[in-house]
C-alpha cells in the first residue's frame, strides 16, 4: 500500500513540473507565428475564403478531431467522461472548421471507443453529407478504422463507396499537388484502415493506411507529449515533398495507472497549447512539416491557428 501511494505522489509531481514547463515555456516564446492574428469570416467555409483556385493540398494546415464520433458514448455522468473526447457532433465539429475526422468502428458498424458504444456509423454518414450539401468547396479527410480488439464490419469498404461514392476523391499521389479547385466536386479523401481484410486497392475510391500517418505516444505527461511530437515531426519531409497525410495529436489520454481517468481533465494539460506548439515549430524550423494537427474537445481558436498557418503559407511567410 506504502510503494502504491509513493508511486501516485511521485507521478503527480512529474505531472505537476510537466505542467509548469509548458507553461513557462509558452511565457518565454509567445504564441506569435505567421499570420497568427488570422481569424476567418467564417469558419464553416474557412476553405472557401482561402481561395480554393490558389489553395494546394499539400499546404493545408488540417485541423483535425481525436475520436471524433464520441460526442455521446457511453452512458452520460457514468462510463461517458471515461471515453468521450469530443462534444460536438460531427456536423457541429465540421461547422465549427474541422477538417479531418478520426473515427473508430466495430463489426456491427457501430462507432466506438475500446469497449464503449454509441451510435452506428451511418450518423457520422449524415452529417458529413449534410455539411457537404451545404458547402461548395470544403475538402474533408475522413479516417475510419476498426478499433482495436474488434472484428472488421463485413463489407464496409462496399457501404463507404455507396454511401460517399459522388464525393470521394480516388486515392492518386498526384492529389497532393493539386488545388482544391482541381479536385472539386468531389470533397472527401476517405482512409479505410481494417485489422484483418484487405487494405484498399492503389486507384481505387478508398485510401489505404499508408497514406495517414502518425507517431501515436500514450501518455498522460503534456510536456513530455509535446517534446515527443515536436521530435517526430522534425523527422517527416516536408509537405511539399511527400505523398502522405501526417498527423500531430495535441492531446493526453488517462492511464490506468493514475486515479485520474476521465479523458477532459487530463488532456486540458496540453488542449490551450496548440498555438505554442505552433510558435516552436517556427523557432525550431519544422513549421513546413506540420500538415495534420488535431485535438480532443476542439474549439474555435484551434481551427484559427491552423487556418492562419495556412494563410501564411498561401501568402509565403511561413
């Protein structure tokens, strides 16, 4: 018992010093990166006020959402702060100016978070469907894979393309080059990752794996997260020079070791410092590497700093 409450006082104050470095490391560098002041008119058509005739793919900062679909998982005040990393919906997610979804399934199509449950895969469907009807030129990144420790939904590669098949862009290297207006009006590059059945054929409607990428690392330590991603970003190509999506997670997840397991408290440790993420990016000159950035419980100011990075990047300062 001793050795058990040792191990907890020492681990909150290696949480309690991560805490204060990243936050005396946000007092001495500042948030200020090119165009960092950036707000766009509207963010339900962020892409739109861009100019998607000017806009490549390849120099879209994404804002993206960690374990999109978990709005209402669960059971609410019971199993749902456990596993719920988002509070929107995904068309309020998607109004809102997040452009890449992260979803998980099991074999009954029915998203989920490990062994939690919420709605089926078909609500996800509608709202992306209804964003898209009432926009013309919002591009979308959806990822879908089969949760871990369950099985893959027979045919869901078929129910994808049925259900997305006029919008979906066709997996084609030559996609990252190209504008927004070159691919329009198809709007949704759809990543399908199952466990068990066939990866998704080269040229076909649906991405394969491959090309979305990211250094996952569990851990509930902001400052060592943050140096993490920080290390493994600076060891990607460029954006200009690669034919792959990469993502960062601005995000911390509860560990089973620690009595702090609800998702919200714990991920609040790094949630307010995307925008320092993106100030040291600069100063430490991988800033032309950052493509997909994502968090948990997004909000407006998240989407404001990436489509500011991209505005920099449109106008050439960063």
């Amino acid at each position: 018992m001793g050795a058990q409450v040792s191990k907890q006082v020492t681990r909150r104050k290696a949480i309690s010093t991560e805490k204060k470095t990243l936050c005396d490391l946000r007092e001495s560098c500042g948030h200020e990166f090119p165009c960092c002041d950036y707000h766009p008119p509207d963010r339900k058509n962020w892409m739109s006020d861009l100019n998607p005739e000017k806009i490549h793919i390849n120099k879209i900062v994404w804002p993206g959402t960690h374990d999109s679909a978990t709005n209402k998982i669960g059971i609410p005040c019971i199993t749902r702060p456990f596993a719920q990393c988002q509070s929107l919906s995904i068309y309020d997610q998607l109004v809102i100016g997040t452009r890449v979804l992260d979803v998980r399934v099991q074999e009954n199509r029915r998203v989920c978070h490990g062994v939690l449950l919420t709605y089926s895969i078909d609500v996800v469907i509608k709202d992306i469907k209804k964003f898209l009807s009432e926009t013309q030129s919002e591009i979308i990144i959806l990822e879908i894979r089969t949760e871990f420790g369950h099985e893959d939904p027979p045919d869901f590669d078929k129910y994808l393309e049925e259900q997305l098949g006029e919008f979906l862009i066709h997996q084609d290297d030559h996609v990252f080059e190209k504008t927004i207006a070159e691919l329009l009006p198809r709007r949704v590059i759809c990543v399908w990752k199952p466990r068990k059945t066939p990866q998704p054929k080269k040229g076909g409607s649906l991405w394969s794996a491959g090309y979305l990428k990211d250094n996952w690392i569990d851990t509930d330590l902001p400052s060592t997260k943050f140096e993490s991603n920080m290390k493994h970003l600076s060891e990607q190509p460029p954006v200009t020079s690669r034919k792959f999506f990469y993502r960062v997670e601005n995000t911390v997840t509860p560990q089973a070791d620690n009595p702090v397991l609800c998702v919200r408290p714990v991920t609040g440790r790094i949630h307010g410092y995307a925008r320092t993420f993106i100030t040291q990016c600069c100063s430490r000159g991988c800033a032309d590497r950052l493509q997909i950035f994502s968090t948990d419980f997004i909000d407006g100011d998240f989407v404001d700093a990436c489509v500011g990075l991209t505005q920099g990047r449109i106008e050439g300062k960063s």
